[in-house]
C-alpha cells in the first residue's frame, strides 16, 4: 500500500525527462554492476586465452631448446665412442654430463609447462562448457518464447479477422471446426465471467507436507505442524513463486466443478450487502455523505526545487511534494480493508466453521482490489497521529488506527462490526531493484467472530509495482497466504498467482482451498483478486491414486464481488466512494485525526504549493520533538534515572496469546473518549 520516497522521485524523474536529465544512482548503480560483471567476464576470458599463448611459446622455446641440448649431447656421445686414448676420457664426460644436465633441466620446463598448460585448459574448459550450455539452454528458451509469442499474434490476427466480420455472419465461423493444421495455432478469446466459469473451475492443486518459508523470510512452518496447501499452476517455474517448499512430499489435487448454473449469490448480486440490509436505524438518520472529492489538479513540477532539497541528503530525509501522493494517509489506505466488511457478516452467519473459512478467504482478497487502478503514494503518517472511521450506521463497522512508531513506521488498527471484530499491526519491508519495487506486508492480521469464538490469523501477500522508471505503473499481487482458525484447526491456503505474459489463464488468478484439522478439503477458492471471488463445497472425493484425489464440487457461490469506481474517478485519483469519504470531515474526532491534517487537507483542496510548505514544516516539528525526547533520554542516562520510552495513546505492547508475538493491543479507551470529549491524552503533532 505505501511506496517509499525514491519510487516516487524516480517515477517524476523520468516522466519530465524532456525538462531535465537525471540518473537515478540506483539505476545507474546496477546498470555499473552489469556493465563491471560483463567486463570482468570478458577481461577473464582474454587473460586464460593469453595464458594458454603465453605457454604454447614457453612449450615452442622449450621444444627448441630441447632439440638444440638432445643434439649438443649426441655429438659428446659420439666423441665419447670415437676417443682412442684414455687420457682425453675425463674431459668428455664432464662434457657430456653438462650437456645431460642442460638437457634435464630444459626437459623439466618443458614437462611443467605442459602441465600448467593442461591444468588450465581442464580447468576452464569446464567452466566454458557449463557456460556454452547455459547459452545453449537460454536460446531455446528464447525460441519457445518467440514461437509463444508467435501463435499469440497468429491468434490475434485470426481473432481480429473474426471481429471485422459482420455480426450475421460470425456464427458460422465461431461453430466452426479448427482443421487440424491449425491446432497449434488455436486462439483462446476472453470470455464472459458466467460462460468461462466451468473451465476456470478445473484446476491442480499440490498440498506439500514439508516446511515452508514465505518471501519475507518468516517460517510458517513453525506455527504449525499440519500439512500446508500449496497450489500448483502454470506459473510456478517461469515466474518464481514467492514461497519455498523444502519437502518435496506432495499430493496433487484435481478439482473438478460441479454444477454450473447460476449462484445464489449472483441472482440477488443486486441486492445491498448484509451489514446494510442489518442497519436497524432508519435512512433519515443516517448522515448524509459526498460522492467524490475535488478532481486533481494539472501543477506544473518544478524539478529543479526538488533538487536543490536532494544535495547532500540522504534519500529518506528528502521532503517529497505531495505532487506524487493522493490526498489520504496510510491510515486511511488501511482502512479501505473494510470496504467489503458486509462478506463477515455473512461469515457471522455461517453455522459450519469451513464454510466461515472461505468467506473469511474471500474477505481478506477483498482488500487488493483497488491496488489495480491506485498507485498514488499516501501521506506517511505522523507519529501519534490517529483515524477514526464510524460507520456503524450505514456498514456496521467503526475503527481505530494510530502511527505508534515512526522508524520503523507501523500503525496498530482496531476494527469492530456487530458480530466480530478485527485487529492489526502494520508494517513492511521494502526491496527497490530500479525497474520495480517490492513491499513486503509484515505483521499478522487477526480476527474474531463474537457468537463462534473462532479466531482466524493470517500474513498479506507481496505488492509488486512494475514499471517504475519507464513505461505506465500497474501493481501485481503474488505469494501464498496461509489463513488459519486456532479454535478448530480450520486451514486455508491462497496462491496469489503472479502476473505473465505467457499465458492463457485469466490474469490476476487466486486459487485455494479449504482444509479442516485432518487435512481434508472442504471447500474451494477460485478468483481474482481484483473483480470476484467465488466458492464452492467439495461434495465428493475419487482417487485415481493413494497420493491424486480428484474433487468434485458443488454450484460455485460468489462470496466477493467488486464495485467499481465510475469512469470519472480518473479525475481525483481513482478513488472509490468510500475512499472519498475518508477524508471528509467531521466534528467531535480527535486533534490527532488525520482529517485535521493540514497538508493533506489542503493537497485535497487542489493548492498544492501550500500544501508542500505545510508538511515540511509538519515533518520538522515532528523531527524536532524527536530530538528533544532524544535530548531527554541522554539527560535522564547521565543522571542515572529510567527514561520512559515513547507510547501510544490508544495501543499498549501486550504478548498475543495466539501467535505469542508481542504487538499493541487496542486498550478500548477511545470511543468513550470520543463521548466525553476528553482528548488531554492526545499530543499537539499539528
């Protein structure tokens, strides 16, 4: 959800490079790198083959020489043979055992130079052979690709031909048959989500029994000794899945859908979501709330201000313009996790535990959906800065966030609706490689359902964001999710499947199941994360083998559906509704809430300039209370007395009985604060 400050430099960079040229050192670090390693291979190369010429000559002068002393010490032999008196013999033979030694020692060399010689070519020898097959092994790669890319445009010129002809006449061509000649070549269209929900319905999955490792380094093995569910697809071995599997005792799965006519879900898709169908209070009391927010307005950048603020600065102490943020923080980014909170209401409903599970499942896809379209950084939030978001009356839910570190950044986030509630601690790792950037969520997400007691845990996947330097920014979601029921061992496991270009599957594809505490699949997850997500009950189990069940299910039901934006939303940042009534403000919230925030406030207002003065001077004072609270600890140090770190207002560090972790635990004070209106507790950070 948050980028760092070099994407969004590097991103503006390269946008006006016809104003200014500017090399990313980051960039121009790596491309340094390749260049070096390329040079070095080439410089390598060059010294062996020098090498080997450099002996070939010592093993010709060699040669040379021993022709030359072999000759010398044959014609002492013969003067030897050839003398007649005895007088003359100690002479020759000290001669000839010169000309002997002389021959020994150029033999020697000789014999040395041959076996450096033979040492070094056996030696890289290998290692060009090892390196011609990998140049080998790279080319037909390359050829399968460009063949791919090859029956792709084919497909695309047939499905471009079809679509030129008129509508009477392409019922014939789509009832006709492909000969045979053009199997290869064949061209799957995209279809209509109803008409293709069968075929996607199939798919393999692999359930290991080993130890996983997640991308961000975490064990997920040590949480649990029960078998994990790893699905397998087309994916895995060209594009790298973010999870390890270091046993490599697996069970395939075959999932085969049942019954394809219409859902429950889909027949009544219009109809309003359950918390609103709950609300028990009625319209005329509900407030009133707008629609949009002001579109965004067209400000020239001045890059040249920016660099004169980047000399001599390290990157994360640049004060970036909110030319490159949307008008929210990265708490209320947070809080946009709720926008479908109406898919746990059904899951309070549900009596079967497996059942609750992937609706649960459903619930945590939810949360990537505006990543599709959103790639505007949020405000990094204020140390002690908080956000409150009532909508008890309309979604029937209400949470609590506050920024309860600054470095590392994290936000600890309470949310209750009427028949659960929900908590967090956010924050990430990220990797910046140049050509994308990788956030990595850490902390573990928990919730709890009030009636059942069922308390579900789970870790988000990893956000990539591809295109940073050059070209349009999309954002891809892609890893393994492990959703977990401590109460009854109910397990899921997702597989976010990363974005390719080769393939035919629909893209941005979630596939899982459902297992109870004995490793049976119950129910399977099938979607996308970015439109729906649809489940349906395994009815009945075949196998074909001890080790490949086959699954049958039962009607998909669509837990999870996506709203779209209207088409305008381009104007002010793709915003959704609820996205735009996050900011809007409202009385009696707390001094610290964001809503009071006066540089993003005024961001939102469309003055810009303003807004940028505002938050450097906002980043200042919050520098400045972090040194006198620095200040204060040494003070406290040379006089020996304890200094109380830092705390929250709203969140205290407490030990998680589940997880044991230790995280901040909302302590339940801030509703009732709201009430009294007792805010003493709040810092001045505005």
């Amino acid at each position: 959800h948050e980028f760092p400050t070099s994407y969004c430099l590097c991103k503006s960079f390269m946008k006006n490079r016809q104003l200014i040229t500017v090399v990313y050192f980051a960039t121009e670090e790596e491309e340094e790198e390749y260049d070096e390693t390329m040079a070095s291979q080439k410089n390598e190369v060059q010294n062996v083959i020098k090498s080997l010429a450099a002996r070939l000559e010592d093993l010709q002068t060699c040669s040379d020489l021993i022709a030359k002393h072999g000759a010398a010490l044959q014609r002492s032999l013969s003067e030897l043979e050839s003398l007649d008196t005895a007088q003359d013999v100690p002479t020759k033979l000290k001669s000839v055992n010169e000309r002997a030694t002389l021959f020994r020692i150029t033999s020697n060399a000789m014999i040395n130079t041959c076996s450096e010689y033979l040492d070094l070519a056996q030696t890289h020898g290998r290692k060009w052979q090892r390196m011609l097959q990998h140049e080998r092994d790279q080319r037909l790669r390359l050829e399968d690709m460009v063949e791919q890319l090859a029956r792709q445009l084919g497909g695309l010129e047939q499905a471009a031909k079809e679509h030129s002809i008129p509508v009477r006449d392409r019922s014939n061509v789509s009832h006709s048959s492909p000969s045979d000649d053009d199997d290869e070549n064949e061209f799957y269209d995209a279809q209509d989500e109803d008409c293709n929900q069968d075929s996607e319905a199939n798919f393999i999955l692999k359930i290991p029994l080993g130890h996983r490792r997640t991308s961000s380094g975490v064990s997920l093995g040590s949480q649990s000794s029960d078998p994990r569910l790893h699905l397998q697809d087309g994916h895995d071995e060209a594009s790298g899945s973010s999870s390890e599997v270091d046993d490599a005792t697996e069970t395939k799965v075959l999932v085969i859908s049942g019954d394809s006519a219409p859902t429950r879900n889909e027949k009544n898709s219009n109809s309003p979501p359950l918390s609103r169908q709950e609300t028990t209070s009625s319209s005329s009391e509900k407030r009133k709330r707008r629609t949009r927010v002001p579109d965004k307005p067209n400000y020239p950048l001045n890059l040249w201000s920016i660099m004169k603020n980047c000399i001599g600065k390290e990157l994360s102490k640049i004060p970036m313009p909110v030319n490159f943020s949307e008008p929210l923080s990265m708490l209320q980014r947070l809080t946009e996790d709720y926008e479908y909170a109406d898919i746990l209401d059904k899951a309070a409903s549900c009596s079967d535990s497996c059942e609750q599970m992937a609706y649960v499942a459903a619930f945590t896809v939810s949360s990537y959906a505006t990543t599709s379209n959103r790639t505007g950084k949020p405000f990094n939030p204020l140390l002690g800065e908080t956000f409150e978001c009532d909508r008890m009356d309309d979604l029937g839910w209400k949470v609590i966030s506050e920024q309860v570190s600054h470095h590392p950044p994290m936000v600890a986030q309470y949310c209750e609706g009427r028949e659960w509630r929900c908590w967090q601690e956010f924050t990430m790792a990220s990797k910046f490689r140049g050509k994308y950037l990788q956030v990595i969520p850490l902390g573990t997400a928990h919730l709890e359902f009030v009636s059942s007691g069922n308390h579900y845990t789970w870790r988000k996947v990893t956000t990539t964001v591809h295109n940073i330097i050059v070209g349009k920014l999309w954002v891809d979601q892609h890893g393994d999710m492990d959703i977990v029921n401590h109460k009854d061992g109910v397990k899921c496991h997702l597989k976010y499947i990363p974005y390719s270009y080769f393939t035919r599957d629909v893209q941005r594809n979630v596939k899982g199941c459902v297992m109870d505490s004995d490793g049976n699949v119950k129910w399977v997850v099938n979607g996308t994360w970015d439109n729906k997500i649809d489940i349906a009950p395994v009815i009945s189990t075949e196998r074909a083998s001890p080790d490949n069940p086959v699954f049958k299910t039962g009607p998909y039901t669509c837990a999870w559906k996506r709203k779209y934006p209207p088409t305008e939303s381009e104007k002010y940042y793709n915003f959704t509704e609820l996205a735009c009534q996050l900011n809007e403000p409202e009385p009696d919230v707390a001094p610290t809430d964001t809503r009071n925030r006066p540089d993003q406030r005024l961001m939102e207002d469309g003055m810009w300039d303003e807004a940028n003065v505002e938050k450097v001077r906002l980043e200042e004072k919050q520098r400045a209370a972090r040194r006198a609270r620095e200040a204060a600890a040494e003070k406290a140090a040379a006089e020996g007395r304890p200094y109380p770190p830092y705390e929250p207002v709203w969140f205290k560090k407490e030990k998680e009985s589940y997880t044991g972790s230790v995280i901040h635990m909302y302590q339940g004070k801030y509703w009732d604060c709201k009430e009294r209106q007792d805010w003493s507790s709040c810092p001045d950070i505005y």
